[in-house]
C-alpha cells in the first residue's frame, strides 16, 4: 500500500505566534511538509531557514501563493490583512488556516464568507484552537451528553500577564480592542457550549488599570462584558492584561443540574509548593503554555478535513459571529450603553 501524499503547506507571518505554528508544521504535524514561508522581515526569514531548514522564502505574500507547489496555506499575518489574504489564497487555488480573529469589520467577514462559498473544494479554518484543548473538548462532550442538564449560562474569562515592554500599547492600534483580541476566544467557547444560539444584546466596560497609553486607542486593559442570547441563554467575559500571576483561561458552564468548571486553577505542572508564604503551585506564563497541545490539535484538524474532504469542525460562520459579537462589545464600551444585535 503506498504512503498518503505530503500535503505541501507555506505559511506567512513569523512572529511569536507564527513561529510556533511554523514548528508544529515542520516537526510536529504527520502528513505536512512545509515547502515555503514568508514575511516581509528579513530576520523572520533567515529564522525560518536557520531553524527548520526552509529553502523557500518569499517577502511577497503574492509570489507564496503563486507556487504550484503548495496546497495550502497558514496565515499568521495582522488581522487587518485576513480577509483580503484569504480572498488572495482561495483564487490561488489553496486551502486556508487563518489565526483568530477572522477580520475587524463584520462586512469583511461576510465577503470572505461569499468568497469561500465559490470554492466548495477548498477548506477554510480560522484558529479558535481551544476548542481543540483536551480539557475543553472532554467538558464539551460532557455538556453534549446531558451531564449538566440543559446549560444556560457561561462565564469566561481571558487574563494575560502583565507586560510592562507596553507592547500591547503598540499593538492597538490594529489589534481591533481588547474584545476583539481577547474575548472572541471566550465568545466562540460560549457559543459552543449553549449551541450556538443567536446573539440579542451585549453590554461592555471597561477601565485602564496600568497602560495608560491604551486610551489613545480607545482601549483599554481591562474590560468586563455580558452577552444575552435568544432562549434566555447568557455569557459573562472578563478580559485583562494586566495579571500579576501568570497567563489565566478559565471558564465555568452553568446547567439545569450542575456546573463544569475548567481552568479554575492556572497549573504550569502538577508540583504544589509548601513553604512560608504557603501551599501554592507556578502558574502558566503565557497562552501558548497553556494551548500548546490545542494548537497542535486544531492544525491536525485542519490538515485531516482537507485529506479526508470534509468540513472543518469550526466554519466560517462560527468565527463571523465570534466577530460580530466582539464588534459590539467594542461599540457598546466605546457609547457606554447597550447594544442591540
């Protein structure tokens, strides 16, 4: 019996993320070669080949999809480049992962949408990955087989470290908000577990705890949300930049007949230290710590809905919404009122 065809992969953007996401693709996902990459920063270029051994480097994104010996492509790019480069890559004839969020403005969502619908042989994947983390799919599972009940309530949250370099001061301006950046992941999770109801009315605050330089922008580096969905369904976000401790996901699904709870207590590892200051354990550093087997899984997802010409497990539809809901947080913390979906 012969060996499956390497599916041939390029990826464009090698920064934090996209290095990492390059090595998963280079050493650590079965059935991929990556055969090319690109960014327009040299030293991202000369990375890709120095460490996982890249020959093909472009610092055009149009001369990576002009290869003919790429099947698919990751993009790792700002999100203010998503839609248009997802359009470039679908007309190029090449499947699509795209990192969240899929774009800044709700229209842009829709064109990619229209776009993708022209392709039907192509799959397009936007990068929620913590439906992908064992814990959530285990909790997902169990909400699917009536552990809890009906569930009706989530509250999430996503808490960063504190980074006093101020680069997310640097990042808002393209980041899109802290709703935007942060709590689509939570607004995709809520979706996911209360089955994907439809959106009604959102409300947001917010405050600037330490990076003054966030109110520029209209940002802020922490904010607090509320979602009401159809059904009387319901979500509570909290988003911060600006922990002390480490990097925190947590969220808790409420049920007719109980609750689950994941991530309540943000272990690096399993060593609980006693001593004077206490019982306590070392907390994860930052999200990728915290994802690293999530994002491995959900590119393993991808890369098996393109052999096997099935469906992503996360559409197109389900990252426009997680947009459009985190859209109107933003607008209601910018007015200071409710906002009606």
């Amino acid at each position: 019996m012969s060996a499956r065809p390497l599916l041939r992969v390029a990826i464009a953007g090698l920064g934090r993320l996209g290095q990492r996401h390059a090595r998963n693709l280079a050493q650590r996902v079965p059935g991929v070669r990556l055969v090319a990459a690109c960014s327009p920063v040299a030293e991202e270029r000369d990375w890709a080949k120095s460490a996982l051994g890249v020959e093909e480097l472009h610092a055009d994104y149009r001369d990576l999809l002009a290869r003919s010996d790429v099947d698919a492509v990751f993009l790792v790019t700002p999100t203010s480049l998503h839609p248009q480069q997802i359009v470039d890559a679908l007309q190029a004839d090449k499947h699509v992962f795209c990192e969240k969020p899929l774009a800044l403005d709700l229209g842009e969502c829709r064109r990619v949408e229209a776009e993708a619908a022209k392709h039907p042989k192509l799959k397009v994947m936007i990068g929620y990955g913590r439906r992908f983390d064992p814990s959530y799919s285990d909790a997902y599972a169990k909400v699917k087989s009536g552990l809890i009940g009906t569930p009706f309530l989530v509250r999430s949250q996503n808490l960063d470290m504190n980074d006093p370099s101020g680069f997310f001061v640097r990042f808002a301006p393209t980041s899109g908000g802290i709703f935007l950046d942060c709590t689509v992941h939570d607004i995709d999770l809520a979706r996911w577990f209360l089955g994907s109801p439809r959106p009604i009315r959102v409300f947001a605050a917010g405050t600037v705890a330490i990076h003054e330089g966030l109110r520029e922008f209209g940002d802020v580096d922490n904010g607090v949300a509320t979602c009401e969905f159809e059904g009387g369904k319901l979500a509570c976000f909290y988003a911060s930049r600006t922990m002390a401790h480490g990097h925190e996901t947590s969220t808790e699904v409420f049920g007719t007949t109980g609750r689950l709870a994941i991530g309540a207590n943000p272990r690096l590892n399993r060593v609980d230290i006693s001593d004077a200051y206490g019982v306590r354990n070392e907390c994860t550093p930052t999200f990728y710590e915290r994802f690293e087997e999530a994002f491995l899984r959900e590119t393993m997802e991808f890369v098996e809905a393109i052999v096997e010409d099935r469906a992503p497990a996360l559409t197109l539809h389900d990252a426009s919404e997680a947009t459009r809901i985190g859209l109107a947080l933003r607008e209601s913390l910018s007015a200071r009122q409710t906002v009606e979906l």
